[in-house]
C-alpha cells in the first residue's frame, strides 16, 4: 500500500505524553500549532497534551513519570540535576531566552531604583523562581534583605493586594502579572515599573521544550522529531499569528482569544527575542551564558552542586543554524 511522503503510517507512531506549563495560554502555540498542523504526526509521534501546574511542575511530572516530554523552566531543571543527579529532564530547545522574572510596583508607591525596596513591603508566591531568587538580587544590587518585608501569598492575590496598597510591589512572572493588571483594569505599560531581573544582573534563561532522560536514552529519533515539528511551528507562529490562534482555539475553545494572543505576542516580543538568537537561531543557548545562571541559580536555591551546562541542556538534536531562523512579524 503506497503511503503519502513524509507521514509516518498510524501504526508505526511514538506515543508522547506532554505537559504544557500551565493552562492553555498563547504562549503554548509552538506546540498546539505541532498538533494541529499535523507537525507530530508527520514525525511518526502521537503527541497528547494536557495542561500543566506550573512551569516548575513540568519537571517533577517528568520525572515523576507520568510524562514524556514538556514545556517548562530550565531553572527547575538546574534545581533538580543539582539534586538528583542523571534523573532530571533535559532542554533540547530553548524558548524563551529571556526571563519573565520581575518585581513590579506601582508608579505611584515612589519605587523608582532597587535602593528604593527598603522599608518596603514585597509580595510574593512561595517557591517561585523571583521570590526564591531575589536574595540573589538584593545582594547584586546593594539591597539590605533584612530592610524589605516579605508577605508569602497566592499568587492570584498579588496584584489586587498591590493595587489595594496592601503590598508596595509583587514578585512575579511578566508574562502573567501584565495581563492580570490588564484584567483588573490597570495599565501595566504606564503605571507599574517592571524591575527585570534580566536587567539587574540576572541573566538567566526560562521556558522550553524538555523531555525525559528514558526518553532522550531510548529514542532519540522521537527526541529530533519533536524538535523539528516545534520549531517548524515556532518560526510560523512568528510570522503568523491568526494561524497560531487557530490552533490554540481549536485545542482549547474556552480561552480569551483576544487575551491570549496578546500573550503570544508579549512572549514573541519580550521573551524570545534575545539579541543572541539572531545568531545562534531560536532553540539554542549560549554555553557560558548558561554557567553563569547555573551559578545564580544554585546561589538563589542553595544548591550544594552545580550541574554542568551539558546536564541541562543538550543541543544534538537542533536543526541547522539556518533552519532555525527567527523572525517576528506581529500581525494587528
């Protein structure tokens, strides 16, 4: 029976199991995109994706077993090569080389340098990446820890607590804190200043495609295919954001598609525009880049090691450089 080129016939498919990062969001649509467009399949994989707990998350479902391969944070991954040596997933494609890790503050509580934080009273979610790491920020930064209070909380509190004055700044992910502004009818571009860790020497990387060490061990040509079929779809999204949208909608109708494509073109924008991408293509990083953040982060975790960039991040199974081309093209 003759098969049409490129389409791996049904029976011959991988089963993969994926976990995004959170619930469905824009910024997911390299994957959806995969699926819909039939990118997996023409890989010979049956990808199934379920919604995620957080970007952290990712990596315990990972290794937890559950799942196969995911979009999360490459900092969980240093926390737990760190710990658990050989049993972490592995980043095979970096996409977001910029951080969403920040302090915001409204332009009206008089925050205006990091020297301004004492005396003042932060606002933050337990365990996540900025509030783990911002003792790491106040020392770069000539902060004395002792002179800034901290009140744990959920995160879906901090920005009406904020906005309440309640709380004098929050630390939070960019890529969710200026939508939830939005939602609560502020306006993050001109009233909130935005303290990027990035910016405050910080330079760490974030979001990804992961995938489990059984299965980067077993069947590395699945690994290569996932790769392919995201970043097929990572340099369309950029181009094409109707598209994007389209696939988004058609793996979950219940989002804001007005919200959400916001969202897509924030991270487009703010997260996967590193000036190094022009060069080494989207889904690499920088080796020595990716040491230095090794070090922040075991500072900020208390890592006892610190885990090679090799542990972390596996480059084998990228396209060439200029099959990786990334050129964002925002659609009104």
């Amino acid at each position: 029976m003759a098969l049409v080129a490129g389409i791996a016939p049904a029976w011959a498919q991988t089963d993969i199991r994926f976990t995004l990062g959170w619930k469905t969001q824009g910024s997911d649509a390299p994957f959806l995109m995969a699926l819909s467009k039939g990118y997996f399949a023409e890989e010979g994989l049956n990808v199934t994706i379920d919604q995620g707990e957080g970007s952290a998350a990712t990596v315990t479902r990972i290794m937890g077993g559950a799942y196969d391969a995911g979009f999360g944070d490459i900092n969980a991954i240093i926390q737990n090569a760190a710990q658990r040596p050989g049993e972490a997933p592995v980043m095979v494609y970096q996409l977001w080389n910029r951080p969403p890790f920040a302090i915001v503050t409204p332009k009206t509580s008089g925050i205006e340098t990091p020297a301004d934080f004492a005396g003042r009273t932060l606002g933050g979610a337990q365990g996540t990446p900025t509030t783990r790491l911002f003792p790491v920020f106040a020392e770069l930064n000539g902060i004395d820890l002792a002179s800034v209070a901290q009140e744990n909380m959920a995160p879906n509190l901090q920005e009406p607590m904020m906005i309440r004055g309640d709380i004098d700044g929050a630390f939070v992910f960019t890529i969710t804190s200026w939508f939830n502004l939005i939602a609560n009818r502020q306006d993050p571009a001109n009233d909130y200043n935005w303290f990027q860790f990035e910016d405050y020497g910080m330079d760490l990387y974030s979001n990804g495609l992961m995938v489990s060490r059984a299965l980067l061990t077993d069947n590395p040509e699945a690994v290569a295919g996932l790769v392919r079929a995201v970043n097929r779809a990572t340099l369309e999204i950029a181009k094409d954001q109707d598209a994007a949208m389209e696939a988004i909608m058609a793996f979950d109708n219940l989002v804001d598609p007005e919200l959400e494509r916001a969202r897509l073109n924030f991270a487009l924008t703010n997260l996967m525009n590193a000036p190094e991408v022009d060069t080494i293509g989207m889904g690499d990083l920088v080796d020595e880049r990716l040491t230095r953040s090794i070090g922040i982060v075991a500072k900020g975790y208390g890592l006892e090691r610190l885990p090679e960039a090799s542990e972390i991040f596996d480059r084998s199974f990228l396209p060439p450089v200029e099959e990786r081309a990334f050129a964002v093209e925002i659609m009104n």
